[in-house]
C-alpha cells in the first residue's frame, strides 16, 4: 500500500517536471523567459532609435522621415525651464539696476564689476523679500511732502451714482472702479482712458453658471459693492447684489464665470497676494474661499453672527473680517482657527491689514483703532478722527488747515450747529501703503486723512487732510506710494442714509510726492 501511495503522490508533479520534486513559478521556463526579456527591454530603452517609415512620420505629423529639426522648434518649455527663464530675466533685471545705481556712485573704490554688481543684486532681491513678507517697512510717511490741497483730489474717472469700490493693478498702470448702478471702468492712471466692461445677456450668465434671481429681483441685479484684481493683473473678480462672485478677464474684458454659493449680497472681496485665491464674504455672515486659476470652490468660513462688512488679507492663508456683529476676526484657514477681537462698544465699518501682526479698523462713531494680534483689545485708538465741522466752516474754506479742535464728538453736537448729520463722520474707508507707515482714511466730512503708523510707539500720528466732498466709500494705495485713488459718491456704499447733493460721483486722484 505504501508503495502506491508513493506512485501516486509522485505523480501529481507536473508532467514537464522531474519527479519527486515540487512545482515553483520560478523554476518554470515560461516565466524566466519572461523576466528576462523585461529586463532586456529595460536596459535596451536608452538604445532604442527613433527612426520609422516615412509613412509613420507622416501619420504623426512629421514633414520626412529623416529629421525632427522642425519639431524642435515648436518644443513646449518645461515648468522647469519656464521657472528658470524666469529667474533669469529678473536678475537681469536687477542686474541692470544694480548697474545704474553704480554709475550713479561717484569716488567709490574699484572692486571687480561682477562680484559688486552680483552682492548689490542680493541686498535689493533680500530688501523686497523682506518688504513683502511684512519683516520691515518702508518708513515713507514723514517725507510726504504737503499736498497742495488749492483744489484738493483731481477727477479722474465720471460714474453716474456713487462708486462703490476701487482698485489697482500691482504695476500701478491701470486702475478699476464700480458703482451702485452695475457699471465696471478699467482705466489708464497717467491719461484716465477709461473701457467698460460689458454685462453678457442672461443666457450667457446662466452658461457661466449663474443661478435663477431669488425675491423681488426678475433679472440678475447689476449693482455691484466690491472689486478686487489678481496680482498678476489676469482677473477681475466683482461681487454685489445678484449674490454671485463674477470672473473677469481684464485683458480682453470679457466675462469667464459666475460662481454661485452666497445666499445674500456679496459685500467683500480680495484676492491672497502672489496668487490667485479669492476670498469673498457676504450678508448670509460667511466667508468663501475660492481659486480663480482652477475655478473652484474651496471652503466656507463661518463665525460671523451678522454681516460681514470688509475683509482684507495678505500672503499668508489668513482673513481679517469685520461685521454688523460688532467684532473683528482673523481667521487662519490652514489652522482652522479664528481670533475674536472686540471693539469699546461701537460697530465696525472697515478693516486693512499693516503686517501679519498689526492691522487697522475704522469705526461709525468716528475713531480708528490700531490693533496687535496678541492683544483682544485696540492698542492705540484715535477718538474723532473725521470730526464734523461747524456750519460756515467746510473743509473748501479751510483749504489745508488740521481739523480744529473745537469739533465736538460724533453724536454730541445739535443739528443747527453742523452742515449735515453724523453719518458723515463714520469712517467709511481705510487703506495701507502696502509695505509702509502710510495710511489714509475716508469719510464723508469733506476730507480725506493722511496718518503715520509708528509701530515702536503704538501710535498713529496725524499727517495732512486733502479736501474731497462727498462720502468716501474706497481708498487705494499705488505699490510705489506716488498716488492715491479714492472712490467717492453721494451716497454711502452700502445704504441711503445720507446725502450730499454738491458731491461729484467718480473717481479722485491725489499724487503724493517725496521730499
């Protein structure tokens, strides 16, 4: 019995196989062949000519079969090599200043001509770094020269309401305004040539993804409240009252996309810098953030009890906000965290960002507050910083003078005593010199505000008051600090509460000099 349980067992084994031993994979000639025709492939790849027929040439879109000298001229650059060209045109570019400041220098010590050129091209790239980043700052306010204020602001650009918002592109050459009754102007800072950017028809809204109106509202609303443009000037991006974040190519002004997600008016918007994420807050009390390059929606931000009124941010994935709440948050979006910060009982109009650290607020009781983000209470705070003037006493009497300081507090002063109410004191705007000391302030006092930021002293320090009627509703620095753009109406931005009938509605321009 053993024996032919033996014979049995021994003949289970393959029939290609000896007997007595057990079948492997890897002693099957099948699958050794195999393995080592791969790797015979493998070595073989770098030997590998590309030559075909001149049929096959002709079937992929070659002109013969010997050549691909026409293809390398339409070769596509590499992310890598479009990186590196890149780089290269920018230290040539900061070679070439280098270069001129040399020239400029007299009585210097001969060194060699690359190694000097090449250290004063590190110091400059370093200086810009560390001015982007918020490490230091431009000190500019204390060399402003005295604005010569005869005729205060120039008209630049005409709108037929109140202009709600205004921007400018990071080269200072074109600047953009919106107003109350949905117009959108791109136009020329040094000629002001305006172009106007063209509402598609519904059809085309509902195409770029615009959602049916909702209430009273039968056509999507054209009024718009908020602007921003991309760093890189490619976009556009308007919001108002139709509830949708409008895309706009700004070198052929046509319209790209509607995104929809807000359930009430879009009040705010900005893009990150260096990039082309938007952020967009609203009156439904939620922040979105979205990305312009892909078309996409991000996340929701929510912490608001109220309206959001202004947001503002920088490089970092943070977003200072303030609403009809009362507060003040800076929400860090990585980290999924809010800061609450509380004002003295007042309402929050406006916000801007100085650094990462330091940022500002104007309030509807006249007073702008400086803040720190380690602290939940205002650092410095300026009581009556757009103070109402007696009647007889305007600023276009006044011409340049400082704000008297018999203006009483907001509020506190009777009718027959001031030329309007006390709307027109709540600081409506508020803007930084990205990178500096510099900041101004708008109401709808008649003036606009120039102030200094000394952060050593936590302190805000009053510079000029440039003359402009009507109701400041949006305020933007040139990058260089040679200008300021306002925007001005008769009417606030975001209601009818007030009025001043003599204001023209537009946009102002006020060059500021060094000394």
């Amino acid at each position: 019995m053993k024996s032919k349980n033996e014979k049995k067992r021994g003949s289970s084994a393959p029939k290609g196989g000896p007997k007595g031993k057990k079948f492997s994979m890897k002693n099957d000639p099948f699958f050794e062949t195999e393995s080592k025709k791969r790797r015979k492939m493998a070595y073989e790849d770098d030997d590998i000519d590309s030559g075909g027929s001149e049929v096959e040439a002709e079937i992929l879109g070659g002109s013969d079969a010997s050549g691909g000298e026409q293809d390398d001229d339409e070769i596509e650059e590499t992310p890598g090599e479009i990186r590196k060209r890149v780089a290269t045109e920018l230290l040539d570019k900061m070679r070439a200043i280098a270069r001129k400041e040399k020239e400029d220098r007299d009585g210097d010590e001969e060194l060699d001509e690359d190694e000097a050129r090449d250290s004063l091209v590190a110091k400059i790239l370093q200086q810009e770094q560390l001015e982007e980043s918020g490490r230091i700052r431009r000190v500019i306010a204390s060399r402003i020269k005295k604005p010569e204020t005869i005729d205060g602001f120039k008209v630049l650009v005409k709108h037929r309401q109140s202009v709600t918002a205004v921007a400018l592109s990071d080269d200072d050459l074109k600047g953009f305004s919106a107003s109350k009754d949905g117009t959108i102007l791109q136009w020329d800072v040094e000629s002001g040539k305006t172009e106007r950017y063209q509402w598609p028809s519904e059809d085309v809204l509902k195409s770029h993804g615009a959602k049916d109106p909702r209430g009273r509202f039968k056509k999507h609303s054209k009024s718009v409240l908020a602007l921003a443009v991309s760093s890189d000037g490619r976009y556009l991006a308007s919001g108002g009252l139709d509830r949708h974040v409008h895309l706009w190519d700004v070198r052929t002004r046509e319209h790209l996309q509607a995104f929809s997600g807000h359930q009430k008016p879009v009040s705010c918007l900005s893009f990150r810098q260096g990039t082309t994420d938007l952020f967009s807050g609203s009156f439904d009390r939620t922040i979105k953030y979205w990305n312009m390059e892909d078309r996409a929606y991000i996340d929701t931000i929510c912490g608001h009890e109220s309206e959001v009124l202004t947001l503002d941010c920088l490089r970092k994935e943070r977003v200072l906000t303030v609403g009809r709440d009362r507060c003040m948050m800076l929400f860090k979006v990585l980290d999924q965290s809010r800061l609450v910060f509380r004002p003295p009982p007042t309402s929050l109009e406006c916000c801007c960002f100085i650094n990462n650290d330091e940022f500002l607020s104007g309030s509807d009781d006249g007073s702008i507050q400086l803040w720190n983000v380690l602290r939940k209470k205002p650092v410095y705070v300026v009581k009556n910083a757009h103070a109402l003037l007696p009647a007889g006493q305007n600023v276009e009497q006044n011409g340049s003078e400082n704000i008297s300081d018999h203006g009483l507090e907001n509020g506190d002063h009777k009718i027959e005593g001031f030329t309007c109410s006390s709307t027109c004191s709540w600081v409506s705007s508020i803007s930084v010199c990205r990178g500096t000391d510099l900041v101004a302030s708008g109401a709808g006092n008649g003036c606009v505000r120039l102030w200094a930021v000394e952060t050593g002293k936590k302190d805000i320090r009053p510079l000029y008051d440039i003359p402009l009627v009507g109701f400041v509703n949006s305020l933007a620095f040139a990058k260089s600090g040679q200008f300021l753009v306002a925007g001005v109406g008769q009417e606030p931005r975001l209601g009818r509460w007030g009025r001043h009938p003599g204001a023209r509605n537009g946009v102002a321009i006020q060059p500021l000099e060094l000394l």
